[in-house]
C-alpha cells in the first residue's frame, strides 16, 4: 500500500498488475557505497514471460572469499522491488555490513500478492520466486545457503505466505504490517484479480491466507519451531486488525512468536524505522542456523 491516490486509480489500470516490473531499468547497475556493493541484476523470467529484476545488497570486504546468508525482503502494493533502495538504500547497506549478511529486495509486481494465480497468465510469481529468483541469487552472488524472508505490507503477507507454503525454506519470517488475512479484504488491492472472485474460490484464498494458514494441522509442527516476528503501527487503518487477529489466534495456539505494536502509520516512515529489528531478528537465527552447520 504505497500511496493512496492509486488505490483509488487501480480499476482505472488494468496494465499495472500482476508480474510488471516497474519501467525498464536505468542507471548504474553495479554501484559501491562504502563496503557495501549494490548489483542491480535482471533477467528474462519464464515463469511471468517477462524480464523481472531484483537488487542485491552485498558486503563487499576487500581480498575476502567469504560467503553470507541470504534475507529477501519484499515491498508492497503499487511498489516494486525499487521501493526499498529508493528510501533506506543507506539503512540496508549499513546492516548488511553489520551483520553479514547478503539482502535481496525482489520484484512482486504492482498487485501480484507473491503468487500463483490461475486467473493471470503471467502472475506466477511464487514459481518465479523459488525455480527462478533463489536460483539466480545463489549462482550469482556469495550466498551460504541458509535464507530468510521480511515484507511490508503486501509484502508481509508474501513472505509468511511464501514461507508457510514452501516449509523449510526460510529459517525465520518475518512481517511489518503485512495483510495477513486476505480474505478480510475480498474487494480490496486486487486480490480477486488474482485469486478469482472470493465466492467462487474460497478454497484458494485461504490457501494463501496467513490466518489459515497458521491454523492447518499439518504445519502445526513447522509453526511451532519457526522463528516469527510480527510489527505493526496502532495508528495504521489497513493491516492492524489483521496483525492483531494473527497475534491472538499465535496466542490461544501457545505458538512463539515476537509481536510489536508501536507508533506509526502505514508508510515508510514507519517501515524504515522498523527495519533494523527486522533485520537483527534474522541475522540471529541465521547465525544460530550457521552454527548449527558446522
């Protein structure tokens, strides 16, 4: 939810859905601020049937041959995998130094919701994130496997989403106010553009649910031992009672997990000033995952 003038614009844009990427990309693609390298890399994605793009924050210590952990972090509604760069692009860089670790902001399109969609030929964009993106992550930067996975917004749905969905291929998850109930929002953001009208797909909707997803019996195991962190502003009217509603249904379950409330409003304000907690959550469990390794 980036602005909200486009929201109110959205049925007046078909075009600006699903797998688009945001413009062709400009300017430098391999830049260095400080220690820390930022590669912007692009390549032609089979599974969206376009070209998709992502940028990688890479500590960049000389004469290394050092290999890192990997956080992807997503973006939300009507952004794109620039939004991250373009208002913390110093903030990433100085924690990525900090803790070691490689931070990709991907693309998820304008309205994509990170997912497959049976409706849109080329929003297949959970294809796209685990046969495509981890792949060229892995080839082409200094990754040592172990990953983890934050978002705002549409983005915090996608990434408890995308981690509940694929079990074991994140080991921490993590959401700054993530809609994380979709099915609350049935004619909101273009949700129906991608999983069908909810009367007609109910059984879709809550497969990508994170509220329903949370409750299936079978991840109950998984749940249980993964590392979750959940933030949201009191004052945002989009996503706090969908966080709060998590937070409550995590509790009656005795499932762990971090939950804050503090201050804000639904914009980058607020997500810039959260990312620091976000990204020391990850960068311990991915240590303790490093330890374990070896």
């Amino acid at each position: 939810m980036r602005y909200l003038l486009p929201w109110l614009l959205f049925s007046l844009l078909p075009a600006a859905h699903g797998c688009a990427i945001a413009g062709p990309t400009q300017g430098v693609r391999d830049q260095m601020v400080g220690n820390c390298r930022i590669v912007l890399r692009e390549f032609m994605s089979q599974a969206c049937s376009k070209r998709m793009a992502y940028y990688a924050f890479i500590p960049a210590v000389p004469e290394t041959d050092e290999r890192y952990p990997v956080l992807f972090l997503l973006h939300g509604a009507f952004g794109s995998y620039r939004d991250w760069k373009e208002h913390a692009q110093t903030d990433i860089c100085a924690l990525a130094l900090k803790y070691k670790i490689c931070i990709i902001t991907p693309e998820g399109g304008t309205l994509g919701w990170y997912a497959d969609s049976r409706f849109f030929k080329n929003n297949q964009l959970e294809t796209y994130f685990f046969k495509e993106l981890i792949p060229d992550v892995e080839r082409n930067f200094p990754s040592n496997g172990p990953r983890s996975i934050a978002g705002l917004s549409m983005g915090g749905h996608g990434a408890f989403s995308l981690c509940l969905r694929h079990p074991g291929e994140f080991v921490s998850v993590s959401s700054m106010s993530g809609i994380l109930d979709i099915t609350r929002h049935k004619n909101q953001w273009g949700l129906s553009k991608v999983f069908g009208p909810y009367s007609k797909n109910a059984a879709v909707w809550d497969r990508h649910s994170v509220a329903k997803l949370l409750k299936e019996h079978k991840l109950r195991q998984y749940i249980g031992s993964l590392p979750m962190l959940i933030t949201v502003s009191t004052g945002d009217q989009y996503s706090l009672a969908d966080n709060r509603l998590v937070h409550k249904e995590l509790d009656g379950m005795k499932i762990f997990h971090e939950y804050h409330e503090s201050s804000g409003q639904h914009d980058w304000t607020y997500w810039v000033s959260q990312l620091p907690r976000h990204v020391a959550f990850h960068a311990k469990e991915l240590e303790k995952n490093r330890l374990k390794r070896n």
